[in-house]
C-alpha cells in the first residue's frame, strides 16, 4: 500500500483540525511508544505515539510473532519462532537488553500480572516455557498437548490455560511460587478442534480467588469452549459448592465458521468471538454462557478489541482492508475504515483516543483517532512499520 507519501500531509491536516479536541496534554517525562512485530524483517518496529512518528527499527531474532507487555515494568517482550528465542525490549530507551532462550517453535508470551513471570507456548516441543523475569531465564519447561499455540494467564495468577491446536485440546495448570516447579499439570479437555485465542473472565474482581471461566476458540470449527477454572478451597465460592472447586467444562458454543480471535469485554461480562469463514461476530455472555446473537460484520474478520467503556467493539476484516466499529450498546454496526492491505494486529492508545491497526499486507499501521469534531472515527495518519507487520502492543510510562 503505497500511503506513506501520503501520510504527512494528512497528519498535518489533522492536527490542526483537532488540536485541543482529541488529543491529550501530556505532562514532560510521558513516553508511549507502539511496538510492531515484522516477521520478514526479523525486527520491530517502534512508533512514537506522543509525536507519531517512527522512533526507531529494532533487530530482534529470526521471525518474531508474538508480543506482550510488562504491566509492571517498562519492559516488552518479542517471541522469535525462528530462533527459540524471547527478546527483551527495555522500553525506557528502546534497545534489545536480553535475549532468553526457549524450546522449539514458540509463538505465544503472556506476562503474570504481577509482572515476574512469563509463559511462553512452544508449538513445536509440545511444552511450554516459564520464565522468570528478574533473572531473565527460562526456569521450567512443562509438557502440553500436541502443537500448543497460546498460554493464558488467569486474571488471579492462579491458573494457566495452554491451547494445543493439533491436539484440539486444552490444558489447564495449577501456577506456584515454587521455581523448580511453578506449573502443576490440573486437567485437559479435548474436543476443540483447532484449538487457538483464548480469554479468560474473572469470577469476582473483589474475590480473585473465586475462581474464572476460560473460552478457547475452535477455530478447525464453529464453536468455542467455555471452561470453569477451579475456586481455591478456602474462597467463599469453592466454601459453598464444593463441586467449584474443580475444572470442569460447561459447554461447546456455536458460533460462526472458524472462530479466531476472542475479545473480553473489560467488566468481564461478554466475549465476543471473530467468525473469520463466516464474515461475522458472535457475542458470548460470560453469565449465562450462552451466545446472545451472531451478526455480520465485514470481510474476513480477523481480530477485535473492546473500548475501557464496554460499548464499542472495533473489529479488523482481512478480507476488506477495512476496520469496524460495532456498538455493543445498540447491537449495530456504526461504521468501517479503510486501513490499509489485510489488517489484522490491533491496539488502542493508553488512553484510547488512538486505534492502530497493523495492515499485514502492506508496511504500515493505520492510525485512527477514535473521536473527531463530527463524532465518528477517522484515519488521522499512517506511520511505516516493516515489511508485513504481525502483531502490535502499546506501552506507556512516566520517567522518573
């Protein structure tokens, strides 16, 4: 997509358009920075989203696909598949400060909310990695079912879910303070053909330890599993019912055809699910377990994320160049934005007044200011990022 020549004039145009409208006023010392997986390049890129600007390429190991934020520390972290390997990104002056070895073919890292630890799914040893974040090494190696693609983190670090997707399985760990053994093998469930994305939904934010459900989409079908991961003993819900104190599955969850990416809705109280055969949404109710209706959305659509609000859900279509926006309020589509070649990675700004979609057939990331003056999103600009960006993450920081 040839839009950078494009881009400046464009961005110049909205900034004195929206100047004192969408964007906030930073104080001196903020730093927000956007990180881009590029596969082809082995590098990420990193985009100044105070300035919007590219700040800098950063050479990472050999085809870097998953990334994830430290939600502690000023820290971001790149799985090379290609190498075995996790780079470390020290965000306060955007340079690699480690490289940790893995096993085989990772593809996904989640970080423990307390930001000490980080589970690394290696798809092609069957295992997944822990890695303790402090000493910057990999501490344990844990066997998972048959080409596991995600490693969750459960809202309580409690809980970890690992999606097999040869084995269409899932398999649930117990998570301990213990370094020669943090993973404790719990349970698996089987009949989740494809096994991929995975969310999963507190039971109680004033009771972390009252247990969650976790829905994994079958994406080799139509349906996405809803898992009840077990209540500690000693919780008021694992008191009442006994049977809660164990993982068990609740149900297989018809949605549209290949369901790939799931997004959670930050009270926890719907998850909607990317039907990307289908060309349409499905909406979960986490409560009920049931889902409350399927609707179509565009071309292909590949991933979504919810707004902090509950209202908006912003979905990319593959298969349209196109990003969506849904009221979840109003059950409707609201509108959709050209964005660029097969977009696909997403994220919003910290605090949201930004959407950047990653378009993986071009070289860019679109940048969408989520309100303008008419009341509708519009692309602001459009910022380069690598030949065939994969994934993206923000990060946003106060220096000391």
């Amino acid at each position: 997509m040839k839009l950078a020549t494009a881009a400046l004039p464009l961005l110049m145009a909205g900034l004195t358009s929206c100047h004192g409208n969408a964007f906030p006023d930073h104080q001196a010392g903020y730093h927000e920075y956007a990180y881009v997986a590029d596969g082809d390049a082995d590098t990420v890129a990193v985009l100044d989203l105070v300035y919007l600007r590219q700040d800098r390429m950063l050479q990472v190991g050999h085809r870097p696909t998953g990334l994830a934020v430290n939600p502690v520390r000023n820290e971001v972290y790149v799985v090379n598949t290609g190498s075995d390997s996790v780079s470390v990104i020290d965000a306060e002056d955007n340079r690699v400060a480690a490289t940790i070895g893995v096993h085989h073919t990772p593809y996904f890292i989640d970080v423990a909310p307390d930001g000490k630890r980080a589970y690394v799914a290696n798809s092609a040893s069957n295992t997944v990695s822990v890695i303790d974040l402090d000493k910057r090494r990999e501490i344990a190696v844990e066997a998972t079912g048959e080409g596991p693609g995600m490693a969750r983190v459960a809202p309580d670090n409690r809980t970890l879910v690992v999606s097999n997707r040869i084995a269409g399985s899932v398999s649930v760990y117990s998570i301990t303070d213990s370094d020669r053994h943090p993973l404790e093998f719990r349970e698996a469930f089987s009949g989740c053909p494809g096994a991929t994305d995975i969310a999963i939904a507190a039971n109680s934010t004033s009771e972390p330890k009252s247990g969650a459900k976790a829905f994994i989409a079958c994406s080799g079908g139509h349906q996405i599993m809803d898992i009840w991961l077990a209540a500690s003993a000693d919780s008021w819900r694992g008191q009442q019912d006994h049977s809660l104190q164990h993982d068990q599955m609740l149900a297989l969850l018809d949605v549209g055809k290949t369901p790939t990416h799931l997004a959670l809705k930050p009270d926890s109280g719907e998850v909607f699910s990317t039907n990307f055969d289908s060309d349409s949404i499905s909406e979960i109710s986490t409560w009920t377990n049931e889902v409350s209706g399927t609707y179509v959305i565009g071309a292909k659509p590949s991933r979504a994320i919810v707004s902090g609000d509950n209202t908006s859900l912003w979905v990319t279509n593959f298969g349209a160049d196109s990003t969506s926006l849904y009221s979840i309020d109003d059950g409707r589509l609201i509108t959709g934005i050209r964005t660029g070649s097969r977009p696909d990675a997403i994220a919003f700004s910290a605090d949201e007044h930004l959407l950047l979609v990653a378009a993986s057939g071009a070289s860019d990331v679109a940048v969408i200011r989520t309100q303008s003056k008419s009341g509708l999103p519009q692309l602001f600009t459009i910022l380069p990022a690598g030949k065939h960006p994969n994934d993206i993450v923000v990060k946003a920081f106060q220096a000391k």
